[in-house]
C-alpha cells in the first residue's frame, strides 16, 4: 500500500465507527427499566392479542396467527423509531418541537378531509395496502413536547409575564383538541386534557389556575351532554357504566362480559389460549380496547398484576428521569409522557373493571395497533432521550 493509499484509509477508516457511536451510546446510556419494561409489556401484549383473535380468525378462514404477527411488525418498527428518537441530539429534538406539533396538527386535519368512520369515531386514515393511521395517536406526543418547549421559554421571561403562559398554553392544547371533537373521540380528548393539567401544575403554574382549569373542564363535560356534541353511542357508554345491568344485551354487554372474563381467571388463570370467554369470542373488541380482559382470564390475578407491575415500573422511571432532568424541557416531557401513559392505564383497565366508563383507549403498547404502538415506543425514545441528557447533561 502506497503512502496516499494509507493516508486515505487512516482518514475513511473513523467513518464507520462515526456512524454507529450515536447507536451504541443509546444502549450504553439507556435506561433499561424503561426500555426493558416496554419491550416485554409489547411481546406480552403480542401473545395476548393473538389469543383474543386466533378463534376469530380460524372460524372465518383467515390465518390464526395475522394479528400476531402484525403486532410483531408494529413493535419492530416502533422499537426502531423509538431508539432513533433517543439517539437525536437533545437540543435538535428541542428545537424540533413545533414541527411535531405542527405535523400532528397537519394528520388531525386530513382525518376530517379523507379519513374513514370505524366503531363510530371517524379517526382512521386507510392507506395503500389497509393499512391504518390514527393520526390522534401522535397528537399525544405533539402536545407534550410543544407545551414543554412553551413553559420552558418562561426561564427566560420576566415575572409580569407568566401570566400568559396558561392561556398560551391553552391556546396550543385546543387546536389538536379542537379537531379531535370533530372525530369525535372522547378517550383522546381525555388524555391530553389530563397531560396538559399535570405538566402545568408540574410547571407551577399556581393552584388557583389549576382550580379554574378542573372547573371549565366540568362545564366543558356538561355542555358537551347537555348541547348534544356527544354521539348518542358515547352517551350509552356513560349509561353503561353508571347502570350496566339494565341492557345487559345492549350498551351493557362489553363491561359485563369483560367482568365475566376476568372473574373466571381466578388467582393463576386458565391458561393462555384456554379461555373459556376469549375463545367464546364473548368479549368484543378484545384485541384492542378489551385485551386486559385476555390477561384476566388466562393469566389470573397474577399475571394481570405483572401487567400492572410492569406499567408502575415504566412509570417510576419516567417520574425519575423527570426527577433527575437539568433542565426544565425535559422535567415536562418526562411529566408528560408519565401522565398520558398513568391516565391511559387506569382509564383502560378501569373499564375493564367497571370503573371507569368505556372510553376506547388502548391499553399503551399491550392493544393491537400500529399508531397506538409506533406512539407509544416514540414516548419511549423520549424518555431514553431524557435519561442520556441526566447522565451527560454537557451534550
């Protein structure tokens, strides 16, 4: 080799290791309670929404195993996406912001110009091949990181003009808001309501506002009932909830025959694919919103409780990251996605339980669902992300 050959591979030689130091500084810096606890909460969920579909699907003549694998596939693109997020340069994924925003706004707008109505919600984008988008999905992920870079510009500002920063963020919370009544989907609605209220009193924003916020929020519920801006579908969920029994073959039948399912998995369950209930295709929508339902029955007390288990180990974390985070940017996107994922658990097992009316929310990255997961593991980037600032706040 010639002396300008040598000096030619001595300069390419770095480029390699160049390209993969950003990978492997995600994995080495990565907060494995969080990533572990979502990756083994999404292949549980995979087995779970192939017991929910495998019967369905043999009794039609489709293959058994099509939602499992395609759940597969959601978690291999999500993890993937995921690690990217966390691999961005933090003040890159800062500045970026208002693009999320903006995009998640721009699919808000294109489900009311060329979306599809399915269960009743007119949410759904259908793209070449059926493939789905639920552009509300990633609304979540909008609105956490947009607001946190809001209040974050507080730092910078004089006192006299934190007053602005609860209508400036209210401002940017209706506009996605705004389009999602459209849908409508009230589950959504719910979610970023509830991120939005805990990033604001994480911010400090100050109880009387907070107050204010929870007291439109009850006149918001009640006119929505009391104007008609609710289906007539969502409102027999409600009468549901409050009297189940009283159409046990109607708006009653999902939350009765949920019970049912997961009264039957006693302390250990009957055993995954053995459900008496799952495989009676009893409970409907069992893959998505219904498929704690599946963990009940099959797995027993136990096993759901290692769902739970696995959700507040994912929840600790987040709430630590927030906790250790050197700036306020990522203490509110930590306090975000804690929120979001903390609601959209309670509210969907909740409802499984009958105590929480039915809403429709996935239980995040256990449903089946490629918005919901893709969402979910960005969320997850996120907190990666996060977790990479605390431990080299320099970057």
């Amino acid at each position: 080799m010639t002396g300008v050959e040598e000096g030619r591979a001595h300069r390419h030689a770095p480029d390699q290791p160049a390209r993969t130091r950003a990978g492997w500084a995600v994995l080495q810096r990565a907060d494995w309670w969080v990533l572990g606890s979502a990756l083994v909460l999404s292949l549980l969920g995979a087995l779970l929404v192939w017991s929910a579909t495998r019967t369905r699907l043999l009794d039609a003549g489709d293959n058994p195993q099509s939602f499992f694998q395609r759940h597969l596939i959601n978690l291999a693109v999500g993890l993937v996406v995921g690690l990217v997020t966390a691999a961005v340069d933090y003040r890159t994924l800062r500045a970026s912001a208002p693009v999320v925003y903006l995009v998640a706004c721009l699919g808000l707008v294109a489900v009311l110009l060329v979306g599809v109505t399915i269960n009743g919600s007119h949410s759904w984008i259908v793209l070449a091949g059926g493939y789905q988008v639920q552009p509300a999905e990633f609304a979540k992920v909008g609105l956490v990181v947009s607001i946190a870079m809001l209040l974050t510009e507080r730092q910078r500002r004089e006192d006299v003009r934190r007053s602005l920063d609860v209508p400036l963020v209210l401002a940017v919370a209706a506009v996605p808001t705004g389009l999602i009544m459209f849908q409508p989907d009230l589950g959504t609605i719910l979610v970023l309501a509830f991120t939005m209220l805990a990033v604001l009193t994480v911010a400090g924003v100050g109880p009387r506002w907070v107050a204010g916020l929870l007291l439109v929020g009850v006149i918001a519920v009640y006119g929505a009932v009391h104007f008609g801006v609710l289906k007539e579908y969502q409102l027999d969920r409600f009468r549901a909830f409050t009297h189940p029994h009283s159409d046990a073959q109607g708006v009653g039948y999902n939350t009765i025959q949920a019970r049912i399912a997961i009264g039957d998995g006693g302390l250990t369950g009957s055993g995954l694919f053995k459900g008496s209930q799952t495989n009676g295709k009893f409970v409907p929508e069992q893959q998505t919103d219904f498929v704690f339902t599946v963990a009940g029955e099959e797995l027993g007390f136990v096993g759901a409780g290692g769902v739970i288990a696995l959700f507040g180990l994912l929840l600790w974390r987040a709430l630590r990251i927030a906790a250790r985070s050197p700036d306020e940017f990522g203490l509110l996107v930590a306090v975000g996605i804690a929120a979001w994922f903390s609601f959209q658990v309670f509210v969907n097992i909740g409802m499984t339980l009958g105590i929480t009316p039915v809403t429709g929310l996935p239980l995040p990255f256990v449903s089946y669902g490629g918005s919901s997961m893709l969402a979910n593991w960005i969320a997850v980037g996120l907190l990666l992300n996060m977790h990479r600032r605390s431990e080299s706040p320099e970057t």
